[in-house]
C-alpha cells in the first residue's frame, strides 16, 4: 500500500520543468507495470480504490498553477493512454476532460516557456486520445 502511495505521490515532488518529462515517464512506467501486473490480482474494490487515487492525484496535478506539474500529468496521461484501466470511451473522455481543463486553466496574457510547452504537449495528446479513441471504435 505504501509503495503505491509514493508512486502517485511521486510527481508531486517535481520541482523544475527539466525533471518533469523523465520523472512523469518513470511514474507512468511504474504506474503501467503495476496496472498490468500486482493491481490485476487485487480485490476489486482495491482496484477500484487505486484507480480513484489515481485520478484524484492525475487531476491535483492538471489543477496545480505550476506548468512542469501540469506537464508531469500530460506524460503520464499521454503513456497511459494504451492502457486499459477503464471502459475506453470512460477513460479517452476522463483523460480529453483533463487536457482540456489544463488548456482552460491557462492565464490570460503573456505565457512563459512552460505554459507554452505544456499547451503543446497537451495537443499531441489529445490528438493520441483521438487516434486510440478511432482504433477501439470507442
């Protein structure tokens, strides 16, 4: 329980946008092997507790005003895309309704280098989104 606890946690410790695509693409690693492996055998109702947590943390990072923890949440977002957790077409619209709030959540005005990266990013992964979304028919 603890380790899962510190691998959800685990972005929020980003402190610079250079560390956020390596750390959120290590958590995602370790997020998919977990997924596809231990989280499996659980209870479904620990599995359905995880994936809460996983969400919940996933949208606290798409929330945050700093742009390296939003762009930490797109990688993730982004590596889990293929993968399974939920129904497809719950888990494309769940992972399209964060992109967007990330996009939204932009301030008005000149944007740094990061906002800008992470408007980007979150574009290609929409468009992920669209391309998993049309090969499931989902």
């Amino acid at each position: 329980e603890a380790s899962r606890a510190r691998m959800l946690s685990a972005l929020f410790d980003i402190r610079t946008f250079d560390e956020a695509e390596a750390a959120a693409k290590a958590v995602a690693q370790d997020l998919k092997d977990y997924v596809e492996g231990d989280a499996r055998s659980l209870p479904p109702e620990a599995f359905t507790a995880f994936i809460a947590d996983l969400h919940r943390s996933l949208f606290e990072l798409m929330s945050a005003a700093e742009a390296e923890l939003r762009y930490a949440a797109i990688v993730v977002i982004d590596n889990l895309i293929d993968l399974e957790i939920e129904e497809g077409a719950t888990q494309n619209a769940r992972y399209a309704n964060y992109l967007r709030s990330a996009l939204a959540a932009e301030p008005p005005g000149e944007l740094s280098a990061g906002d800008l990266a992470t408007i980007a990013r979150a574009a290609q992964v929409l468009g992920h989104i669209a391309r998993a979304a049309g090969a499931s028919g989902s």
